[in-house]
C-alpha cells in the first residue's frame, strides 16, 4: 500500500502524527484538505437525506407566508379591489391609531396571563394529589387529560351550551336561589373571563400530566435524604420538588402562552369576537376578520407581522426567565 | 451556537408557529380551478354549490331542491357545499375564493366585491326576464345576483297570549303605542322583545335594521347611496336618533341583555318557548311557526314614528355563478332552473315563508296563516309604495361595504348592553366605514 492510497482512504497511519519530518509535511498538507471535503460530503448527504425535507415543509409552509406576509404588509393589497400597490409603512401607522386593535392587543394580553397561570397553577395541584399509584389515580389522569384530545371547536360548543344564559349552570344557580345568575357570555365584562376558563379548562390536562411527568422524575432520595435532615413536606416541596419541576414548568409555559396568543377558534364559535366590538376578539380573530370580512389583506397583514414580533418577543422573554432557574442533576 | 442564539433561534420558531398560520391566512392566491368532470360519465358537467342550513333549511330542503334540477338536467352532477354558520356564508364564499376553491354557484351569499373583483357572472336582461325585479341590486349597472325572491325585515312576530294577558287588544301602529305595550308587557312580567347574538350576530340588530329602514330611509330612501358618497354619515343627527331610539328600548328593559350571546337557532326557541312577547325576524320565522301549527302566534309591521305602514324589504338573496365557473353554461342552466322552478318555489315558501319575485307566481293556497297575514301586509305596502330597502341586508351599490355588517350587529350589541352610547356608537361606524372604504 503506496503511502498516497494511504492518505486518500483516510488510514489510522495517516491521522497518527508522525513527528516533524520534511518528507510527510506537504503529503499531510494535501490530505487534510481531502479529509475535510469528505467529511462535508458525508454531512451534505446526511443533511440531505434526513435534515433538508423537515427544513424545506418548514420553508414552505411557515417562512414563504410569512415573507409573503411582510411584503403584504407593506401594500394595500385587497382581492376585491385591485391592482395591488405599494404603501410603505401606511397599514403599521395606521395601527398605531386603530381602536379596534389596540383593543384586540389588550385582549390577548389579558387572556394570556389567565391562560398561562391557571392552568399552570391548577395543573400542579392537581399533580401533587394525583402523583401516587393506584386505578384510581390512573383513572383520574385520564379523566383530566379528556378535554385534551377534545376538537376546541366541540369543546366551545359544549360550553357555550352550559354557559347559556338559560343553560344548565344557570339552571342550576336559579335552583339555588340565585335570582339573577350571571350572563356568562353576554355580558361584555364577563365574556372574556368566561371564555379564558373555557381554554384553561382544557389546557388543564396538558398541564397535568407534563407536572406529573416532572413530579415522576425527581429521584426519591433527594426526598429521602431531605426528610432525614428534618424537612417537612412544604420544606420538601420548596427545596426539592420545585427547583426540578423547572423544566416542565418552561414547558407548560411557553406551550400555553403559545396556544393563548394564537386563540381563534374559540373565540369563533362561543362569542364571535363579541358581545359587543372586540369585548373578547383576539389578536388572531381581528387578523382574520379583517383579512377574509373586510378583505383588507393588506392592513391584516401588518396585523399579523406585529402579531409575530410580539409572540417573538414574548416567548424569548419567557424562555430567558425560565431557563435561567433549570438546574440538572 | 451559543446558548443565547440558540434560545433566540427557539424562541423565533415557537413565535413563527404561532403566528404562521396567521400569516399564512394573509396569503392570496387567485387561482380558480373550478370544477371539472369527475364522474367518469361521458358528458356530464360537474358543479360546485354553496348552500347554507338554518332550522328552515335544512339538508334534505337543499338535496330535495337539488335533486330536482338534477333529474330535469341529469348531465349536471352538483356538489354541495355548506357554510359553516348561515349568517357566515358570504365570508366562507370568501376564503374559498382565497384558496382557489371558489365555488361555482352560490345562494344568498352577497355579490359586493365579488362582483367588482370580476368573479361573478353577469346576468343578461333576456335571462332575468322571468323575474318582477329584474332590475335590483345593480353593481356598476350590471346585475349579479338573480333577484329571486322578497324577504320582510323584519316584521314583528308576537306572542297572542302574552298580549292579552297584558291587556293588549290591537297591535301597535305608532312608535308611542309601540312603547304603551312594551310597557304593558313589562309590567305584565313579560320581556317585551326576544334578540339573540352569539356567532348570528343579525339576531342582534334586527330591530335597529327596521327602525333605520324606516326612519332613515323612510325619509331619505337613498340614504346609504349618500354615505358611499360620503354626503352624510352614520353621526348625522337623523342615524344618530335612530340608534338612540333602539338604545332607549334596551335602557328601558324592554331588551334582555343576555340574549345577546344566544345563537340564531336558540333565539327562534326562546321566542316560541315563551322568553319574550315579541320576535322581530325576517318574514323566513312565519313559515317555522306555520310548520309548529302556532296559532298563538300573530304578525304586524314594526310601526313608523306616524304610523305609516313602511314596510322594509329587500329581493334579491338569489343564486350567483362564478364567471371562472368550468363548466359556466351549466351552472347558468342549473341556476336559472333552481331559481325558476315551481315546486322549488313553492317548497322555499313553505320551507322558508320566502315571497319568490317570479312572474306570475302565487303562493300555494295551503300556506299557514302566519304566513298569509304577513304576506297580506307586504302587498298591502306594495300597493301603497310604502317598500323601503332593509338596512344591513342591501347588497348592492347602494349596500354597506364588505365588512360592514358585522359591525353594524356588533354597534346593536354595544348599545344594547349599554357599553356605547348612541353617539359613541355612530362614530364607531364612521371609523369603521373609513377603514372599509380605505
């Protein structure tokens, strides 16, 4: 075997240093070029095979609109009215003026917060009660888990039934001797509060089982050793079980504030925005009302691009905070 | 990477899927890919229909009506597409268009924007000569929507018995004996109107539709033709009274504010379950009440400040065809013989208590009496010229731009619930009038 063959396959010979002798310098220098283009060769093909479909969906699917998107943004574009013309910065000065969505920014604010705290908090009580063994408790995490896997659209069916001014819960407050039960969807101070507990009623199971999860992995004798030391069961909870809870808690947050932020469906089906202007229409419901019911295209657009920077900016916020407390063992 | 780049690269992504399909909803595409033959049988013509299902109607009134066609053109195969809410059918005709899906024929969806986008198919004067009013709801002089039919909006439905039981012994005529029997109902322990809302928000402003239709229009007939043209606006002192007077029956209890998150469907049941003495509805509610065989049920004209009997009314909610329509001639065929046939229509008066605008049709001489008195006080305003156009329900030229429907149900809303003012309400309008109209 020519040293030359040896250099081109890469052999254990070549890639042991073989100590400062002129005559191997220049064979090693025209190697180690070869070996790099090899090695990228190799990740081209494996990028290629199994990286580049995933990225390319992704392209495809998520980034080409929202370039789009921008580009929409900076013009007047309306399928009903066209041609379609530049406008610069037009739709996001307008947004600065525009009532209804300064409206629509506060109500997704405020659904967040309550989506991402109470499911966060119910959840983990919820979890603590429900980490033991047994059918029961098996049981139980099922039951929480349903509304989980529930259509939003059934589940804002459901309850906009139940929530009806005549419906069952009303029923049931009047024969409790409640005269005047609540207009839980009708009345423009409550109909955002109501559909928030409708979502976080069916986040709640998410969050359940990411803490019981969480609550599973956190060793025993960390415990263990804590009880021996004097610690009661708050002390536990607070030294151990908390601090490695981080990373679900990183987990449910960052999901919620996701699904919150991008709350459309029911908002649709159980208010439709209202009652009222914009009492509960969403960030998301106001982008498309106006895209599809005005067909201002344009101007939603620029809704949505700031809608994005928000989310960016929040999320990165979220992210910072939380991970900053995640500790491994 | 580093940590922080790579949280920033996470948190980029997770924001992208949030708003991606936002975003991505914001994407035009104009492509219309129409229907082809997809049967296998040789000559067959494949359309798209949009229809939409309310209590009256429902899917086996459109598959009957369908089948009827079908059997007199057995080389047209339809598919039949439903609008995920009745009151939502022209934003759902909308998004298909948006995704390429435009369908080919569609009922009661309203032609404005489709029409100035040139998607629909302008009908011709020889193809509308069946029609009484072949001449409505002009776009650009051209007409698009084949003016079946007349709707009432609204008269008022009201309950017989809770009438007499508040002693009331005629119905109301002037907007003060309107007032004297809420009242009365009130005091009787009766709410005087039954309103709804929820995801049918035209439940809501009904009554603010009729009040403006006959105030406003009563006086200015072509008063929405001015405010496209920007002569006069919703804060002007006349509007702004008419909201006031809806306002003041909400301020008076004579409204529940609760009903405003009730659908459609459950506002029609709350009205025959008793919840209230009065239901304004499109005269569409008198053939469900016909069908429930309620004689206690009776019909009269939202009355006029003097009593004139304005009745508001719009024809029209007929079919429209795509003009990219693969195989057009046979949606035309499929449309004119859908609008145009008896039986179709005697089914749609019976189904959906509809006046069809054809020429020399009459209605069945076994429609219910809830029917027939409503129907008598739509000829009776006929004859005496006393028709003004439905405000909200125009869909023409001199129609609300797209988009501005549901913010006239949202303003019936606000002042319903008493969250605006009468004054706040009209300026919301305006501003939303300026947003549509940018």
């Amino acid at each position: 075997m020519t040293p030359h063959t040896q250099t081109r396959r890469g052999s254990p010979a070549a890639r042991v240093p073989q100590g400062p002798t002129t005559s191997t310098r220049p064979r090693e220098r025209t190697a180690a070029p070869r070996r790099r283009i090899a090695a990228l060769r190799s990740g081209l093909a494996h990028f290629a095979v199994f990286g580049a479909p995933g990225i390319l969906i992704y392209a495809w699917l998520v980034l080409v609109p929202i370039a789009l998107s921008v580009h929409y943004s900076l013009t007047n574009a309306n399928p009903f009215n066209p041609p379609r013309r530049w406008v610069g910065l037009h739709n996001y000065r307008m947004l600065l003026h525009d009532e209804q969505f300064h409206t629509a920014l506060r109500v997704t604010v405020v659904l967040t917060l309550i989506v991402v705290v109470v499911p966060n908090v119910a959840g983990l009580l919820i979890a603590l009660l429900l980490d033991k063994r047994g059918r029961f408790y098996n049981a139980m995490r099922s039951v929480f888990f349903t509304p989980m896997i529930l259509s939003s659209v059934v589940v804002s069916v459901i309850w906009t039934r139940l929530l009806d001014v005549d419906g069952p819960l009303n029923r049931a407050l009047r024969e409790l001797g409640v005269r005047h039960p609540p207009a839980w969807l009708s009345d423009p101070d409550l109909a955002l509060y109501s559909v928030a507990s409708v979502i976080s009623w069916q986040m709640l199971g998410f969050c359940v089982v990411v803490y019981l999860a969480g609550l599973q992995s956190v060793p025993g004798e960390l415990h263990e050793a804590a009880a021996i030391d004097g610690a009661g069961p708050v002390r536990r909870f607070r030294a151990v079980t908390w601090p490695l809870l981080a990373p679900a808690v990183t987990i449910n947050t960052v999901v919620l504030l996701i699904s919150a932020f991008k709350t459309y469906d029911h908002i649709k089906v159980i208010t439709n925005g209202g009652p009222g202007a914009g009492t509960t229409a969403t960030l998301a419901f106001d982008v498309l009302a106006t895209g599809f019911d005005s067909n201002h295209i344009g101007y939603a657009s620029a809704m949505a691009v700031v809608m994005l920077a928000i989310a960016c900016l929040a999320t990165a916020i979220a992210l910072r905070i939380l991970r900053a407390r995640e500790i491994d063992l | 990477m580093t940590t922080l780049a790579r949280r920033s690269v996470l948190a980029i992504a997770a924001a992208a899927l949030v708003a991606g399909p936002a975003l991505a909803g914001c994407s035009t595409t104009n492509t219309n890919d129409g229907s082809s033959d997809g049967s296998g049988k040789a000559g067959t013509k494949t359309i798209s229909f949009l229809t939409f299902e309310t209590p009256n109607l429902t899917a086996a009134y459109w598959d009957a009506a369908i089948k009827r066609v079908t059997d007199r053109y057995p080389d047209i195969k339809v598919n039949k597409l439903v609008a995920p809410s009745a009151d939502g059918r022209t934003n759902y005709a909308k998004q298909l268009r948006q995704s390429g899906q435009f369908p080919d024929v569609m009922v009661g969806v309203s032609p404005a924007g489709f029409a100035e986008a040139g998607d629909l198919y302008p009908w011709s004067p020889e193809e509308l000569k069946d029609f009484v009013f072949p001449t409505a709801n002009p776009i650009r002089g051209k007409y698009y929507q084949l003016p079946a039919n007349t709707q009432t909006i609204p008269p008022v439905y009201y309950n017989k018995t809770m009438f007499a039981e508040a002693g009331i012994t005629t119905t109301p005529t002037t907007w003060d004996e309107m007032l004297g029997a809420c009242a009365r109902l009130k005091t009787a322990g009766h709410t005087p109107f039954v309103v709804g809302g929820g995801k049918d928000g035209f439940a809501s402003s009904m009554i603010l539709s009729g009040i403006v239709s006959i105030d406003v229009y009563g006086r200015t007939p072509d008063w929405m033709t001015q405010r496209r043209a920007g002569k006069v606006k919703f804060s002007d002192p006349d509007f702004t009274a008419a909201l006031a007077k809806f306002a003041d029956l909400a301020d008076k209890g004579y409204i529940a504010k609760s009903d405003v998150s009730r659908d459609y469907a459950g506002t029609e049941q709350a009205f025959l379950d008793g919840k209230g003495a009065m239901y304004p509805m499109g005269n569409w509610f008198a053939a469900s009440a016909d069908a429930k065989h309620r004689q206690d049920i009776g019909v009269f004209n939202l009355p006029s400040p003097d009593g004139r009997p304005i009745v508001p009314a719009y024809t029209g909610g007929g079919i429209v065809v795509s003009s990219k329509a693969a195989n057009l001639d046979a949606a035309k065929r499929f449309a004119l013989a859908f609008q145009l046939d008896k039986t179709q229509l005697d089914d749609s008066v019976k189904a959906d208590g509809l006046i069809p605008a054809v020429k020399g049709y009459t209605p069945p001489a076994d429609t219910g009496p809830v029917f027939n008195a409503g129907y008598a006080l739509y000829q009776q305003a006929v004859s005496n010229s006393t028709v003004v156009h439905a405000f909200r329900w125009e869909t023409a030229d001199d129609g609300l731009l797209p988009g501005m429907t549901d913010k006239v149900d949202a303003a019936a809303q606000d002042l319903i619930t008493g969250r605006k003012s009468p004054a706040q309400a009209a300026k919301y309008l305006d501003d939303e009038w300026a947003k549509a109209a940018s």
